[in-house]
C-alpha cells in the first residue's frame, strides 16, 4: 500500500466525518489546530483498522505519529512493511 492512497483515504475521512464543513486539509495540515483531539485520533485509528486492516499498536499513537495526514499515512505504511 502506497502512502498516497493512505493520504487521500485518511484526508477523505478526516474532512467527511471529523473537521467542520468547508474546512479543506492539506497532507502536512496540524490536525490539533483544526480542533481534532484524542477521540478523534480513536476515530481514525478506528478508520484504519475498518478500512485497511492496519491495527496500530498503541506505542505509536504519538503526536509525531498522529500530528497530520502525512505522519499518521507514513507511520501506517513503515508499521506494515516492518513487520
């Protein structure tokens, strides 16, 4: 799997379900300063488990892992391909 698809899935959702309407997101974009917080995070991870099977383990739900699209894409893709 391809951190890109990641991204735009991850985006898609993000803009759909967490983020008010209007509010576009880049890759890069802080989610904290779009107002996302910690139940948002398990809606995500939850997201990832539904859609791609990714489990994340739970020592890696850090905020450099969890800070954007971008890092929550890469850190789903190196967890997958480094297991």
């Amino acid at each position: 799997m391809e951190i890109i698809t990641l991204e735009t899935a991850l985006s898609k959702f993000i803009i759909e379900n967490l983020v008010a309407e209007g509010i576009n997101i880049m890759a890069d974009t802080d989610l904290g300063a779009l107002g996302l917080d910690s139940f948002s995070l398990i809606e995500i991870v939850l997201f990832l488990e539904r859609k791609f099977d990714i489990e994340l383990p739970d020592e890696l739900l850090v905020s450099e892992n969890v800070g954007s699209v971008r890092a929550i894409a890469k850190c789903s893709h190196d967890f997958v391909h480094n297991k």
